[in-house]
C-alpha cells in the first residue's frame, strides 16, 4: 500500500526477485509505478476498495491466510482499500517492520540523521558493491549509476539500508554499523519537540551492535551498548574520519581522505557537489571499517554518479543551469544553495520551491523565509499535502513571494530568464510532486 513510494517500491521488488506474487495499490500512477508494473507488478489506483478483486484477477487469488500486507504511514487510515483489509483480517505491517526483519538476517550498514541520508548510502552502497566484499541496498532514491533503488547480491553478508526517522521507523532496524549525519528537528507533526526528535536517535543508537560513525559536533548523545566503537567524522574539521587539501577547479573537486591509520591521496569526487565531500567521507568510513581498500575507494568515490533528484544538473549552458534536488528541509535548502553559489558564483540565482506538508511549513516558517530569501529571486508553489489536511492559515504565500499554480511554472520560467541581463541558475526544490514538472522545464530552458 503506497507501493510508488521509493522505499515501498525496493521492498516490492525485494519480494519480486525472491519469487513472491507481488502487487499493490498507489493513489495514483507514476514513473516509477509504470516500471513496477513492466518488471511484472500488477498495481491498482484510486481509492476503491473494489479494484482489489481486479488484483486478484491479475496474480493469484490472496487470502488473510497467505498474503502479508505491508503499508507506509503516508496511506491515512481512513483509506478504504485500507479499512477494508483490515476488517477482512489480513496481517498488515509497516513498511519499517518489514525491512527491519529483512535486513536483520545479514550485516546492516544503516545511515541516519535529517540530512544527507540518501547521497550518503547510495554512495556507501556503489562503495561496497564495486568491492570484493558486496552488498544488498534498500535505498531511499534511485541510483544514478544502476538505475534503482534495490542492489541484491545473495553472495554478500552485507546490506546498506537507508534508516528513516519518519514515525519511529528506524527503531525497527538492528544496525551493526550506522552513519548518523544530523539531528537537526524535523517531523514536528510526530515528535512534538526537537528534544523528544533527539531523544528517538539516542534510542536508536542503542540498537547498533559494531560502530557508529556520527558527525562530529552533532547535539547527539549516543546511548551505546557496551562493546559498540563510536567515531566522528567531519568535512575539514580533524576528526576520526575527515577529509583535506580540498582543490575546486575545471569543474572537478579532489581531496585528501584521513582515517585513524591512514591517509588516503587525490581522491577525485564523481559528483563535484562541495557537499557530497561530507557525505563522502561518511560513506567511506564505514566502507573502510568494513575492509574495503584504498584502491577501491578512489575507483568508487571517482565513479559515483549520484542520485536521481539530489542536485541533478539538468542544463548547463552560458546563459542558464537548471539544477533540481529533493532538498524540503530549511538546512538542506540552505545547504543547495551554498553549493550553487560555489558552482556558479557569479550567476543570479532563480528558485522554485514547492513547500511539502502543512504541518512542516507551519513549524518552520520563519527558517524557510529566512533560507528562501538569500536567493536572488523567489518562486512559490502551492503547499504539496502529502497525508495531511489543510492546516488554516498556513500556505505558501506565508514565505513571502510569488504563488504560481504548477501549470503556469514554466511560462513563468521562460519569461524571467529572457528578461535577465545576466546568465542565471534554476534551482527547483521540494519532496512533493514538483519532480513531474522536471522534464518540462528542462526542456524549456535548454535552448533559452
């Protein structure tokens, strides 16, 4: 239930591959949806409990008996394909209990914290997949270098395993090593308070069995169980893991790696983003924790491709780039614009941010205004609800700029970029469904 979501959709194709018959229900159709349903998936859409005799139609008939159901949070409860599972008596799970008991049978290389989750494990996963060790990866984007967010390798211990802090879910995991990237407070509409978002990490470190690997400086206190090594890792700071002689130049980033006994030389950045420096040296820590070699890092770390929707420069000409990342926290805005003012420092920088969930745009209204705002012009789209009803007072004029209705987005776009004196960047961010306008303006840009 919820089957197009990018960590639903890896645990269908887990079963998929293991040979189970598979099938699920989305509220409505998507890219990814349409690839489920080529590899062989039967899906249904809509709210209507009815289509589910459609399912059984399509794959073999499914009884409470046989047939586990696993659902997301972001299907409310009142849905009816939902209530109407539930009264027929079927075994219904979430997502996170599922993936905690698929991942409990090998060694899992979780990565936590509210940002840099995604980049840093699908990183970790291309690190240890391209090494002698292996991996199997439930990750939380789709990998530009493989082209999904499923790696399955039944000759590897090994699974990588993106930990989601969304409602509790990353309690369900056993890790026996984990990354933690960041505590900054988010899905307030869950915790209630930043010291009670904190406390669910603290929790969480309990449940690693080998090594964490936290970024040094972060307002964590791990609670770790005796035995469990913990090490820091930091961008330039000297920490255990940390990176320098950092060189930025012909669109190429290299830098040095330092581990507690070694230093690792010229190593060159797949994705020359300033950030994915920091997510780099976490992703490497744990690789190297785990044995794989220098050689294999620098071949690793050089041929990583990054991930679909995680600053992906779509355009790159003299007189526009259009860049669109997943980025919906205030942090991680602030942190995409940082990279494009290193990228393109002498370009005006146009954003376009669809705000996701009322619940977020209310409690962190005046960080989003504060973070907008610094750049140089300022596009907003209507609030994208996710799961959630409409809060009063709360919408996206309240971060102060202009509204356009998504079908107005890329005329809008047209026009500002052939009324600038000046070569521009577009930069297009947010975790609703402003990823279908992609194509579009894309296209409209490339020969602007």
């Amino acid at each position: 239930m919820g089957i197009g979501g990018i960590g639903m959709s890896a645990l269908a194709r887990y079963f998929h591959h293991r040979g189970y018959p598979v099938s699920g229900y989305d509220r409505t159709p998507s890219a990814l949806t349409k690839e489920l349903e080529d590899e062989g998936i039967a899906i249904i859409y809509g709210d209507d409990h009815l289509k589910i005799e459609d399912l059984k139609f399509k794959i073999l008939d499914f009884s409470p008996a046989d047939t586990l159901v696993v659902r997301t949070p972001a299907v409310p409860e009142q849905n009816s394909i939902y209530t109407y599972l539930r009264e027929q008596g079927f075994d219904i799970r979430k997502r996170a209990e599922v993936l905690g008991l698929v991942t409990r049978q090998m060694k899992a290389l979780c990565v936590a914290g509210t940002h840099g989750k995604t980049t840093t494990s699908t990183m970790l996963a291309h690190l240890m997949h391209q090494s002698p060790l292996g991996t199997n990866a439930f990750l939380g984007g789709i990998s530009m270098n493989y082209n999904t967010n499923l790696l399955l390798d039944k000759d590897s211990e090994y699974v990588v395993v993106e930990a989601d802090e969304y409602d509790r879910s990353f309690h369900h995991l056993t890790p026996y090593m984990s990354v933690v990237t960041a505590v900054d407070a988010d899905h307030l509409d869950i915790y209630g308070t930043p010291e009670a978002y904190r406390e669910a990490f603290a929790h969480y470190t309990s449940l690693i069995t080998g090594a964490l690997v936290m970024k040094k400086g972060i307002e964590l206190q791990p609670r770790l169980q005796p035995g469990v090594k913990c090490y820091t890792y930091s961008m330039t700071e000297e920490a255990d893991f940390y990176a320098d002689n950092i060189r930025v130049g012909n669109g190429e980033i290299h830098f040095d790696f330092h581990t507690p006994t070694e230093t690792i030389s010229d190593l060159q950045l797949g994705v020359p983003v300033w950030v994915n420096i920091e997510n780099a040296v976490a992703a490497m820590a744990v690789a190297w924790l785990n044995g794989v070699k220098a050689d294999e890092l620098h071949r690793g770390v050089a041929s990583f491709k990054g991930v679909l929707r995680r600053f992906n420069i779509h355009v790159h000409t003299p007189k526009v780039a259009y860049i669109d990342d997943y980025a919906h926290h205030p942090q991680e805005i602030a942190t995409a614009i940082d990279s494009i003012r290193k990228l393109f420092p002498e370009r005006k920088l146009i954003g376009v941010f669809q705000p996701h969930l009322y619940t977020r745009t209310r409690d962190f209204a005046a960080d989003f205004s504060r973070v907008l705002h610094t750049m140089d012009e300022l596009i907003l789209l209507p609030i994208y609800p996710a799961r959630e009803e409409p809060i009063p007072g709360v919408t996206s004029e309240m971060l102060g700029g202009q509204v356009v209705e998504k079908k107005d987005l890329v005329a809008e776009l047209k026009k500002r970029v052939a009324e600038s004196r000046e070569p521009v960047v577009i930069l297009t961010v947010g975790a609703g469904d402003i990823d279908r306008l992609v194509p579009d303006v894309a296209k409209a840009l490339v020969n602007a």
